[in-house]
C-alpha cells in the first residue's frame, strides 16, 4: 500500500552475543513502518561481504558483493553485487563513466518498477522511484550525520512509499557507495587500469 511517511532517524547499532563477530549498523523507528534495523551479515567467506535491513512493515532486503575488492572494506560494494527484496531479485545497472553524480548513478529494477539511486556527496544519497501511468513516484534521500557514537542516518520521503522503497533506500545505508561520488569514481577507475597494468605485466 502507497503511505506518506514523516521523516525519521536511525541510530549505530551493534548486535550479537559477545564473544561472536558482533553485526553492526543502523536502527531506528518509523512512525509508519516500524522498527527498522540496517545491519551487516556475519560472512563465512573472506570474499564476501552482506548487509540486510529488516523492519515491520517493509520487505526484507539482502544486498551481497563477492570478489577480490571486498576483502579491504567492512562493506558490501557495488562490484560483484547482487540485491534482493524479498523473494525478489533486483536488476542492478550502472555507468561506471559518468561524468556527473546522475551520470554515475544506480539503476534498479523492481516488481516492474524503476529507481535510480545517486549520490548527493559521501556521506547523503538519493532513491527515486521513477513516476508510470499509475504513480507519481517517490523521492526517498537518506543522510547521515554525527561522529562517532552519535552518528546517525536521516530519512525523509517525498510521495506516496511502499515498503519495498524504503526497504530499497536503506539498505544501501550498509553498502560503500563510494563509486558513485566523483572522487571515488577516479580511484576506483585508476584501481581497474593498475590492474590491468599489471596483469599485462605478468602474462
């Protein structure tokens, strides 16, 4: 069911029983959609890295990468990644070459609708459910804020939201985005040409 949502906050969380790999993330309540917790997944491999955000009223989401780049990162990234919410896939698109931060941004496409996601700088984003015949659409931004154990990560929505968008925009509060903002798009673009630098080299 489409619902206005009123903005809300979520806080740093930690989880886990102690002497166990503690999850770590976000939590927060929404006046409309409940509990909400972003949180990452402990992983069996050293190549993987996952993040899921759950929540009362909204889908579960799992957004999971798995390659040679996430063993240097805590989070999930958008190389080698895939995402669903629910039972669902989610199609994930992006140009690696954009020149803006539109350019650069994350295509999505779920249940037949179509979102892009991009980034406003590091540390704030934005989710648009694109509008059809039958929608206006929704803009879902998310900010964090804070340092340390204050930090924390703002949302406010704009249009009628189903849960699947909220589910959609939060997760990506666990997934380093970098590669969408300009600065992390030079480092990542100069990472593949050493690579492939040095994979000339060797062969």
């Amino acid at each position: 069911m489409h619902t206005r949502s009123t903005p809300f906050t979520l806080s740093t969380w930690q989880g886990g029983e102690k002497g166990t790999l503690r999850r770590t993330g976000w939590q927060g309540r929404s006046a409309e959609w409940g509990e909400i917790t972003v949180a990452s997944l402990p992983h069996a491999l050293d190549n993987v890295r996952a993040t899921e955000v759950t929540g009362g009223r909204i889908p579960r989401g799992v957004f999971e990468s798995r390659g040679l780049q996430v063993m240097i990162t805590e989070r999930p990234t958008l190389n080698g990644a895939t995402l669903r919410i629910g039972d669902a896939v989610v199609y994930l698109k992006r140009n690696r070459w954009g020149a803006t931060h539109r350019g650069r941004a994350l295509h999505l496409q779920h249940a037949g609708d179509r979102y892009r996601l991009w980034a406003v700088n590091r540390r704030e984003y934005v989710l648009m459910r694109e509008a059809d015949n039958q929608d206006r659409g929704v803009t879902v931004k998310v900010k964090e804020a804070g340092i340390a154990k204050w930090k924390r990560v703002d949302v406010s929505v704009t249009g009628r939201a189903l849960g699947a968008d909220i589910a959609l925009a939060l997760v990506f509060a666990g997934v380093d985005r970098s590669v969408l903002t300009r600065r992390g798009a030079v480092r990542a673009g100069l990472s593949r040409v050493f690579h492939v630098a040095a994979d000339s080299a060797l062969g």
